[in-house]
C-alpha cells in the first residue's frame, strides 16, 4: 500500500473529525438489555440504554438463550459452507416455515442479514423491462440492493402518495412489465409508518406489486405482533415482506423474505447473499425461533412498550424537545447539528444514559438527532430517571 494512499486515507478521516462527523464506538461488558455496563478506560458502569433495537425486551430472555444452549448441543456451532452445497439443518427450515406462518406467507428464506436480503431480492426478481417505485426515506440496504439490479428506478417523496402516483403513471407510460413498489414498514431514523393502505390501494390500481421491510416493526407493532401490514389493516395486499432477527426477534442476527411460493423457490435458485453466504448459526437459528413464539404471546410486553414510549415522548415534547411525531418506539431527539448531537450524547453519558448521536451521512445534513428507543425491559424508574437525564442534559447544553 502506497504512502500517498494512507496519506489520503489519513486527510479524509480528519476532514470527518473537523466536521463533527467521526463516529466511535463503545464497548459493552456483558448482555444487552435495559441498562448495560459500558467499559470507558478500563473502568465499567451501568448505564440506562436508549438506543437499541430490542424492543420487546428480547435480547437476555433465559427461555431465548436455553433455547440457543440446547442448539448447540444437538446441531453444532454452524455449517461451515453454503446450503445448496451441504444442506440445510431442520432447525433453518423450521425457521423458514414458523415466520412464514407468523406472516401469513407461503413460505420465506433466510439470509445472513436483511441487508443481504435486500441485497438479493430486486436482482433477482426484476429485469431491464420492469420498474421499483421507491420511497425516499428507504433504508440503505434497499438503495443499495435496487442499484444491483437493472430495472428503471423511480423515487417519491416520503408518504407523497401524489408523488407515488406520478411515479407510477411514469412507469405505466414507460412500458414497465412489472412495477414494484417498495418502502420501509417503519423509517428507522424517524419513526414514521408508512402509509401502507394508500400505497397497497395505488399499487392495485396501477397493477403493482409491493414489498415491505419490517425490520423495525416485527414482532412488536401490529397484532401478536406481525408488523406493519397488519397494524395498517392491509394483510396480504403486501406481497413481499423482508425483515430481520436482529432487532425486536431476540436481537441475534439473520434476515428473511417471506412472500409467495414462487418467489421464494426462485429466490433459492439465484439470489447471490442467499447462494454465496454460510447458513444462520444453530443458535441463532434455535433462538430467533423462541422469540417468535414468545413475541407472538407478549401482548404484556406490546403494552409496557406503548406506555413507556408515551410517557417519554410526552415528557420530552412538554420539557420543549424538538421531537419528531409518531407513535413507535422510535423517538428522535432533533438537534439539526452534528456538533450539538455529539455534545448532547457526551451529557447525557455523564448523566448515566446510553444514546448515540446521528448525523450525516446516516441522515441528511442538517437533521442531525439523538434517536431513542424504548424498550419494554425498561422500568418505570428507568423511563423517569432517563427523562430527567434528558431534561438536565438539554439544559446544560443549551438545547431546551
């Protein structure tokens, strides 16, 4: 490697340290859950954690890790190859049938992660010929897996439905075969749900088809907890959902596609994240199938979730927060600088609560945010120290 390289390498990282936008991680010593011990120069400290994926409380749930304890025992520590190679264990079909079902779908087919899943499903589905309507405000990994394939790609603005509309007439008058439309179930960085009635209603109108990444809404929105298609009331009317284990599932990691029969059947056949990636480990497997069974039961949880993330906006937004609207779990404290985010995230730590600041290019330029999450492992004592956290860090920074 060339000198003049790392130089230029070394130029660009302190060009992203000048602008406020070096991101560093921390470390956890020890399980996720509602508060975490955070190791700062060799030192460790519980800290009320507000920006994890782990909404139901999943993540240290002893039925989850017994379950994935056991998998090992009788299955082993993984595949070591791909599964047209050497197969698939019964435990990965179990899985493929069980979020099937929970999604009322013919069948689904897991990958590494969604964004592999992303990543493989518009490849292999659309050609030249067909068009993907796209909203804006779409996770990355879908802007990443629609630049694989080669179909025409249109853009509306997020929930413009007018705009979704335009799109889809273009695409019509464009000659597309297939028209795919395609939009987050919630925006992860906003909280927002997508209109999903209206865009299942234009999609029918214009003979498209739709596909739905849940990743921020299975197993804790919705009835029994079976996400945006059925929280909106519009069931099968979505014809693809991917989504993930990493998150509300027991927090482990993998994704899937749950769609159609013949979808899937071809999916298997030539979606490369599927065909090239080593099988989900057994564990996470095991574990992400003891998830499903206890999220599709948990209606306590879904409660507890609800009040602590209405308690919380509440308090904020009466505090003088700027906060995005919604109703999920997702709560994003706007600052609208990178610079501010990162001095409310560095309050807040020395307050005792675990954020993270999000700036560009995680979100656009200006709209930098502290986004919180809630989770229903969080006590009433936890919501009410992490809200007068906030509201003394706010101060001190002069955000509030």
């Amino acid at each position: 490697m060339t000198q003049a390289f790392l130089e230029h390498i070394r130029d660009t990282l302190e060009q992203i340290e000048v602008d406020g936008l070096y991101k560093r991680e921390r470390l956890i010593a020890g399980a996720q859950g509602a508060r975490v011990n955070v190791r700062q120069n060799g030192h460790e400290r519980s800290m009320i954690n507000l920006c994890a994926n782990n909404y139901l409380g999943l993540a240290d749930h002893p039925d989850i890790k017994r379950s994935a304890r056991d998998a090992i025992d009788e299955f082993g520590f993984g595949m070591a190859s791909v599964r047209f190679i050497c197969g698939a264990q019964t435990l990965h079909r179990e899985l493929e049938h069980t979020i099937a079902r929970y999604l009322g779908k013919d069948d689904a087919i897991l990958f590494a992660a969604c964004f592999d899943a992303n990543g493989g499903v518009f490849e292999t589905l659309l050609g030249p010929e067909d068009a993907v309507i796209s909203d804006s405000l779409n996770h990355a990994s879908i802007i990443d897996g629609v630049r694989l394939c080669k179909a025409k790609r249109y853009r509306f603005a997020n929930s413009d439905m007018d705009g979704l509309e335009d799109q889809l007439k273009q695409a019509q008058a464009d000659g597309a075969r297939f028209k795919l439309v395609v939009t987050d179930g919630v925006f992860s960085m906003d909280g927002y749900v997508a209109n999903l009635p209206d865009i299942c209603a234009l999609a029918d109108k214009y003979g498209a088809m739709v596909l739905v990444d849940d990743c921020h809404a299975t197993g804790h929105l919705g009835p029994e907890g079976r996400g945006t298609p059925a929280l909106t009331g519009v069931g099968q009317a979505v014809d693809i959902v991917t989504g993930t284990f990493g998150k509300t599932l027991g927090g482990g990691m993998g994704g899937f596609i749950a769609a159609a029969q013949p979808v899937i059947d071809l999916l298997r056949q030539r979606a490369r994240p599927y065909l090239f990636s080593n099988s989900l480990a057994p564990t996470v497997a095991a574990g992400s199938l003891k998830a499903i069974a206890i999220a599709e039961q948990a209606d306590d949880l879904r409660e507890r979730l609800q009040n602590h993330t209405r308690r919380f906006r509440d308090s904020l937004g009466e505090a003088g927060f700027e906060l995005l609207p919604g109703e999920t779990p997702i709560i994003p404290v706007m600052t609208h600088e990178a610079p501010l985010a990162q001095r409310l995230a560095a309050a807040l730590d020395e307050r005792g609560v675990y954020v993270a600041g999000f700036f560009f290019p995680v979100v656009p330029k200006g709209k930098a945010r502290i986004r919180t999450q809630m989770s229903a492992a969080l006590s009433e004592q936890d919501v009410d120290d992490a809200i007068a956290a906030f509201i003394d860090a706010g101060r001190a920074t002069g955000l509030i």
